[in-house]
C-alpha cells in the first residue's frame, strides 16, 4: 500500500474539483452599474449566461427610457399631447398601452389619487428641476384643469389613446420603473438567472431567488428625515418580488419652510400632504406586473396618506404588502408587514 500520492494524481484531483465546483453554478456573480431612467441602475445576476442577461437588460433599459419619457422627438408621450383636444387616436407601443391601461385600472380603484395625467402639474411644479417653482393659484388652477384620469382613453382593440382636451399631457415617472424592473426580470427568466437583484436607484428593486451567501436579498429601506443617506429606517428580506420605496426626501426644494415635493395629489394640485413621509410596497412575485404595481402603488398611498393608504391597501389581494410611515415615524403596515421588517431603527414605532 502506498501512502503518497503523485503530483499528476493531485493534477488531476484538483482539475476535477474545478469542473466540480463550476459545475455546482458557483461563479461570481456579475454586476453592472449603469445611468439609465434618471437613475442609478444596479443589475446583479448569477448562472451561466449572467452576463448576456445584464447587457441585453441594459439595452433594454435604454429602450424603455426612449419609450416612456417624453424625451424622444416621435415618442408616443409627445404625440399624444401634440393631438390632445383634436380627436385623433394615436397608434401606441404595446407596452406603452400596456402601462396605461394598468394605470388606468389603479386610478378607477384609488379614485384618481393615481393619476398619469398629471403631466401638466408635473411640468407646472417642475420639481427636481433648475425651474422648480411655487405656481400662482391662478396657474394651478389653469394645470389642474387639464388633469384627469377619465379624460384619458384607450382602446384596446387598436392599442391606440387620445386625451380629450386640449393641454392634457401624461407622466409615466411613477410608473415606468416599475415596468423597467418587470422586464428586466423576464430577461433574466429567459437566460435562465434563478438568482439577481435588479436595482433602480434603490426606489424599484426586483429580486429573484437568493444572494451569493445563498440567503435571501436584504433590501434597506432609508430613513426618510435622517440627513445620513445611509439611515435605515429597517431591513426587508425579498427572495422573489418586487419592492418600491417613494419618499418626499427623493426630490423636492424647500421655500419658506415648506418642503415641495414630487408627488402630487391630482384632487389639490399641490404636492401631497396627508401626512405620509415615505412608503414602501412590495408585490409577490407571483403576480403578474409586480414591478409596476408596486411602483404605481407607492405613489398612490403616499397620495392617500397614512391611515386611508393602509386602508386601500388592505383590501388589495394579500399578495401585495406594505407600509407608510407618518411624520411622527409611526409606520401603518397592511396585511402584515410588519412581520418582514427586521431591525427596525428605534426612531420608529407601529401605528396602532
Ligand atoms: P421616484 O421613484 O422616481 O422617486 P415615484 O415612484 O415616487 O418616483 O413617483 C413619483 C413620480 O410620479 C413623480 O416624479 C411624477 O413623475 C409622477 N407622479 C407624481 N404624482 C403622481 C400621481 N398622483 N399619480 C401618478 N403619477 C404621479
Ligand atoms: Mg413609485
């Protein structure tokens, strides 16, 4: 018997180790940082074809950016409100039409708290901009009239819209997002990425399976009046959904001690004061649109504030949970949220 082995052997022994471990799936995963949407993007991805996964991501963010903003010279955004008021019906991407017609389910359910042509008043406030303003009453009246979610219609059989009046214009920016991170998932379903996180400037996230240490993705939530961007308010544990955060401390310019921020509640024109500071939502993976959904519904429960925004959500399928935290720093969770928070900062307390 003999009691050592040769180098060849060891050769050998450590070549099929290597198979062995690639084999497993256990390569690093990638991760890409890219500005895209206004934002940050970070796509991690593991498995195989991670890497395709990323970059066709990537492009395909681009695109949706050219698709839902009204950047573009022939986007469907411009010509919609280059033909509002003239009766014409315009020809739209299906994923364009897709979101509008979600959209308009969700304004017909929040009783216009959610309201995608809001652009006039978007663009009056111009928040988050270097035109940033306090409008007169006399032109917040003017927007405001140009606001309204009936004035909006589809038809699902052309995939076209037209908005009624003259002056009307949408908004996608609470809601594309949350599109971007639903495709972007379906990219990485068809590369065969069970694990990912996909990242939109940390206000829409998608996660799919479990991080590289094999436990689910911990997503921070921030604390929306600490001065240290890095403040948690708490830690959610996300395995396979969507979360969505919007805060008042995301965008908005302060005069005479007034913060004005940039979600506005449609029924004052003005930015939203129901006393909500920050909300976070999160859709089951199971449900079709997570991304959307739970992007769209953040700003809608902001809108309503606390108590009726963790109302509305309690009567949404169980499959959608979240919460609102107030200016006090109580949170208002519904359908059990707050059996997914996890070290809470002691600033915070539960809204009974
Ligand atoms: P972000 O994640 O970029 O901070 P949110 O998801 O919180 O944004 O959505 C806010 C954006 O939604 C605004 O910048 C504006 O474009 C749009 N918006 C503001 N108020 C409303 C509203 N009541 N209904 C629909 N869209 C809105
Ligand atoms: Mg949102």
């Amino acid at each position: 018997m003999r009691s050592f082995w040769s180098a060849a052997e060891i050769m050998g022994l450590l070549l099929i180790l290597t198979f062995w471990a690639a084999g497993c799936g256990r390569t690093e995963p990638v991760q890409k940082n890219v500005m895209v949407m206004d934002t940050v993007v970070t796509l991690t991805a593991s498995g195989e074809k991670a890497n395709d996964a990323v970059e066709e991501s990537i492009k395909r963010l681009k695109e949706i950016d050219e698709m839902a903003s009204a950047k573009g010279e022939h986007s469907d955004l411009k010509k919609l409100a280059a033909a509002a008021g003239n009766g014409a019906w315009i020809s739209l991407h299906p994923e364009v039409f897709h979101m509008l017609a979600v959209s308009q389910e969700y304004s017909r359910l929040s009783d216009g708290a959610w309201d995608v042509t809001t652009g006039p008043l978007v663009e009056l406030w111009g928040i988050g901009t270097e035109q940033a303003k306090v409008p007169t009453a006399e032109e917040l009246a003017k927007a405001k009239a140009k606001v309204g979610w009936q004035k909006l219609e589809l038809n699902p059989e052309t995939q076209c819209a037209r908005l009624r009046e003259a002056g009307m214009s949408l908004d996608l920016g609470g809601i594309a997002k949350g599109f971007a991170a639903d495709e972007v998932k379906k990219i990485y379903e068809k590369y065969g990425v069970k694990n990912g996180l996909i990242n939109l400037g940390s206000s829409s996230l998608y996660a799919l399976g479990k991080n590289a240490k094999g436990e689910s993705w911990r997503v921070g939530i921030r604390h929306p009046r600490s001065e240290d961007k890095d403040s948690r308010l708490a830690v959610v544990a996300l395995s396979d959904g969507a979360l969505s955060t919007s805060g008042d401390y995301e965008r908005f310019f302060e005069r005479d001690g007034v913060r004005y921020h940039h979600i506005l509640d449609p029924r004052t024109g003005r930015p939203a004061d129901n006393g909500a500071v920050s909300d976070t939502i999160v859709a089951e993976g199971s449900l079709p649109d997570a991304g959307m959904i739970s992007d769209l519904l953040t700003t809608t429960v902001f809108v309503l504030g606390p108590e009726a925004g963790r109302d509305f959500l309690e009567k949404l399928p169980p499959a959608v949970r979240g919460m609102v935290c107030d200016h006090k720093l109580r949170l208002w969770t519904a359908h059990g949220f707050q059996e997914c928070l996890q070290q809470v900062q002691q600033d915070f307390i539960l809204a009974k």
